[in-house]
C-alpha cells in the first residue's frame, strides 16, 4: 500500500500541538507502517517537499512569513488540516488583536525590559496586525479543535486518513483544553 505523505507546520502556536502528536508514544510506530513524514519541525527536513497529501499547520498566522509558508503549503497539499485552537480560531497568539502591534512591541521590548529597554531595529518579524486563523487565508479542509487536540483525537483522525474514511471528530473533540 502507498504510504501517507504527511507534513507538519508550525506558525505561532506553542508547540503544545506537535507535543500532542509525540503523546501518540508507541502508536508512532503503528503509523510509521502507513505514513512517511516528508517534512515536519520532528524531522531533520529543510524544504517543504512539492506535493504532501496531508498537512496539519499548529498555529495561527501573525506575519508575512507565516503567511507566506501557509500559502505556499496550501498549494502543495492535497488536504490541509488546522491543527488546535489557535489554527482553527486565533486563540493565545489572538488575545493581541485589541492592542495593536505599536503596543504589544512597547510592552514586550520597553515596559517589561529594565537593562536598555528600546524596540529593535532589525531581526523582528513583519508582523501583520492581527493574528488569524488559517481559513482567513487559505481553504482548510479539516479542523481539529482543542488546545492542545488530545493524542487519542490525533491518532484517530490519522487513522481515519490513512484508511481513506471521513474523520468523524465530534465525539472527541472539543475547544479548550
Ligand atoms: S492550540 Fe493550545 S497547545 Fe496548540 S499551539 Fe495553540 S496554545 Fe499551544
């Protein structure tokens, strides 16, 4: 049987999402049989390949580059998953969107910065003015909500694709932890 090309991306989430994916344990070994992770921040893959049947995206999209990697991802993937609460609705990275960036970058680099408090000049990301969900850019063809999803819903769903079934989530998920 032709194995599952499934890659992982990681935009501005915690990593709790791809933790939960660990927590599957030896499960891991079960779909390592059907799957090959073709590009992921759990593998040692620098370019996202050209074509992934499924891509689950851990986060919401703060900046152009994050934009700029869904977009390109999107075109590449057969079936794009948003992957936990900030892919699916903003949640965390989200909670910045009534301040503004002028206010946000003043608090995390002057208020709370006692040694030569100033905004840097250079290095920082092209922040967009707000934090947004995947489907604000892009189709999504699978939410998986929760913060994080647990590894029972994960495992369920990864087993659906694999077998070619609808992942059927309602009885196990749910938004929040
Ligand atoms: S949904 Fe929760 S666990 Fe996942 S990246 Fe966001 S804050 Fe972290």
């Amino acid at each position: 049987m032709k194995k599952l090309r499934l890659a992982t991306l990681w935009l501005d989430g915690c990593s709790g999402c791809h933790m939960s994916l660990l927590d599957m344990d030896e499960r891991l070994l079960d779909l390592a049989a059907s799957i090959d992770f073709v590009y992921s921040p759990l593998v040692d893959v620098k370019t996202f390949p050209e074509t992934v049947d499924v891509t689950c995206i851990e986060g919401a999209v703060s900046s152009a580059e994050d934009e700029h990697k869904l977009r390109t991802v999107r075109e590449r993937t057969a079936l794009l998953i948003a992957l936990g609460d900030c892919a699916v609705t903003g949640n965390v990275p989200a909670m910045r969107n009534s301040c503004g960036i002028g206010q946000v970058m003043t608090t995390v680099y002057c208020k709370r910065e006692a040694l030569n408090p100033q905004i840097p000049a250079t290095g920082l990301p092209t922040l967009h003015d707000q934090a947004l969900p995947l489907h604000s850019f892009v189709k999504v063809d699978l939410f998986i909500p929760g913060c994080p999803p647990s590894a029972d819903t994960l495992f369920s769903a990864l087993t659906a694709l694999i077998e070619g079934r609808a992942a059927d989530l309602r009885l196990n998920t749910r938004f929040g932890a």
